[in-house]
C-alpha cells in the first residue's frame, strides 16, 4: 500500500518545488522514498520530532514559513481533530491537501474532499483553486 501511496504522490507532484508531510512521528517511510526518488524537496514536521532532520511544528498553530512554497501537504493517519488544521492550513498557503486515513477513521474536514482509490491506496485529496 505504501508504495501505491507514494506512486500516486510521484506521479502527481514530480512536478513540485516543494512537498510537506505534516505528522511525521517515527514513520518516514513515505517521505524517504519521495526523497530518492523526486528531485523535489521534502520537509517533514511533528510536534515532537524524533530526528534531526524533521521540522518542529504545532499544526494547530503552525508556522506558515515552513509551508510556503508548498505543493502539496500532506499527512499519513492524522488524528481526526486535525484534519481541520490541515485543511485550513492547506488554503492559506494554496497547496493541494492529502489525508491517509486509518481505514476505520472517517474524515472530520468542514470543506468536502475527494476519496481517492489508487491500486491499494485509499486517501482524500482536495485541490487548491
């Protein structure tokens, strides 16, 4: 399934200067193989980094200077009081949003967005305008 997920990213943001995986915790492996595979740059957050290398960051008071720029952001099973946050964040800066849910998790966004079912990777998607 991961790698369906991260196909699916490849094949529609190659293009992008910049992508952010917001909620990183201790599973990069999504992030990981965009990195090797994209020339694209890769910024991951947490509230509680584990690694050097990811970006503190509240995402219910973010610091919009790490997502500037942002193609896309998106996040790998966020808890469901979050989704809102990124979606609001996901308008101010105009970048595309994708949240992978849980299977049993329902979406808790206030604007609508589209399930996605590729191979067997299921998640939401919203465009910016």
């Amino acid at each position: 399934m991961w790698d369906d997920f991260s196909e699916y990213l490849i094949q529609h943001y190659a293009h992008a200067d910049c992508l952010v995986e917001v909620g990183v915790g201790h599973f990069n492996q999504v992030a990981m193989n965009l990195q090797r595979r994209l020339k694209v740059n890769i910024i991951m957050t947490d509230i509680k980094p584990c690694h050097e290398y990811i970006v503190q960051d509240d995402i219910t008071r973010p610091d919009l200077k790490i997502y500037k720029g942002a193609q896309l952001i998106y996040s790998i099973r966020p808890p469901e009081e979050l989704h809102p946050h990124l979606q609001r964040l996901a308008e101010k800066v105009g970048a595309d949003l994708i949240i992978k849910t849980f299977s049993t998790d329902s979406l808790n966004t206030p604007l609508k967005m589209k399930l996605i079912n590729y191979k067997k990777a299921t998640f939401y998607q919203m465009c910016s305008p």
